[in-house]
C-alpha cells in the first residue's frame, strides 16, 4: 500500500542512503519507490525525473558538506577538527562525492572547509600568501590521505604480507621499529599524526633570515 504522505527530504534522504549503499547505478526510479513504500508517480510529482533527482541529490551533498562546526581551544586544535570533519564526511558518502565531482562542484563543496581553515590560520596569526599555503597545504592533505587510503583499501592482498617483510631479523639495528612496520597500519592514528605534525609547522614562527649588519664602508 503507498504511503499516503511524502516530503521531498524524504524522498531526498532515500535517495541519499540507496546511492551509499549500492552506488549511483542502482538509482532508479522503481528502487526508490519500492524502499519508500510509495508510487514511482509520487517521485516524479515530488523530485522531478532521475536527472533532476541527480542534481537535488548533489546539491545536498553540497550543503551537507558545508555544516563544518569546529572544536577546540586553539587553533591548531580547530583545523585537526576540521580535518577530522571532511575526512569523515568523504569517506561516508564516496558516491556522492563522485557525483558532485562529475558536476564540476567540488570546489564549491570544499569553499566551506576552506573558509574554515582561513579562519583559524588567522587567529593563529597568519596572513597573505603565507596564510593561503597552510590552508591549501592542509586540504591537500587531507584529500591526499583519503585517496592513498582507498588505494590501499582496494588493492589485492600483497605476497609477501608485510609481516613477513618485517620480522626482526628484517631489521636487527631496530627491532621495535621491525615489529611496529610488521603490524597494520592504523589510518586513524597515522592521520592525526601527520595532520598535527603539519600544522605545527605551518602555525610556527617563520624562520629568520640572516641578519644584514650595516658597517662603514672603507
């Protein structure tokens, strides 16, 4: 029996949690209706045709992007938050991401992270060009991590297994470092890791360039 009633967030919603699961492809009109218990005609009348619903769905993913709240007493504190944030964010919804991406709108989804970013570089103190680096340095990494972590989430198991690469013989000057490369690696932790290291840097004090000591002249 169909549902009597139906919002577009609703149907929107649907849409969203179908694309997750199974991917663009399985989109369809009748799918999305059969998981809403409702008419295909009751889709049409609330989101248009599938192409249409692409753009609606997209364009949620945009704003939903967006919602950035970041957390922390400092500012180095506030962009690991951020970084935590989009990653999350990205790796729920690969999907949609893509979509978004086909659309030429993935700077647009990325503007409100930056601007994020922009104002904690500021209230660390930083400016101009120096400031537009840190900013950009960390949006790179944090798209660069995510990408070498769904490389090495959908690579075939290696032979060797790393743990027989590194078994302490591997390496008898440091066998702790042997074990520790023998063990999984923990993309959480190693992310925080190097998010926390770059910022350190990018927020540090620049460095001083060698004085010029003015003298007489012969």
């Amino acid at each position: 029996m169909a549902r009597s009633s139906l919002t577009r967030d609703e149907v929107l919603g649907a849409a969203a949690a179908l694309v997750k699961q199974r991917g663009p492809a399985a989109l369809t009109m009748r799918a999305l209706a059969a998981d809403l218990g409702t008419a295909v005609t009751s889709i049409y009348w609330h989101v248009g045709n599938r192409e249409s619903l692409l753009d609606a769905l997209v364009e949620r993913t945009v704003q939903e992007m967006g919602a950035l709240s970041p957390v922390g007493r400092t500012p180095a504190e506030r962009i690991e938050s951020v970084a935590r944030i989009l990653r999350r964010e990205l790796r729920e919804r690969p999907h949609l991401i893509a979509m978004v991406h086909e659309r030429g709108l993935t700077e647009r989804m990325f503007l409100p992270a930056q601007q994020a970013l922009v104002h904690e570089v500021h209230a660390a103190g930083l400016r101009g060009a120096r400031a537009a680096d840190a900013v950009r340095a960390v949006q790179f990494q944090i798209v660069g991590f995510l990408l070498v972590e769904r490389n090495r989430e959908r690579s075939p198991a290696q032979s060797p297994a790393e743990s027989e690469l590194w078994d302490p013989a591997a390496a008898p000057h440091d066998p702790a470092l042997a074990r520790a490369l023998a063990r999984p690696a923990d993309p959480e932790r190693l992310f925080l890791l190097s998010v926390r290291a770059l910022v350190t840097a990018l927020l540090a004090a620049p460095p001083q360039g060698p004085r010029t000591v003015r003298g007489t002249g012969p």
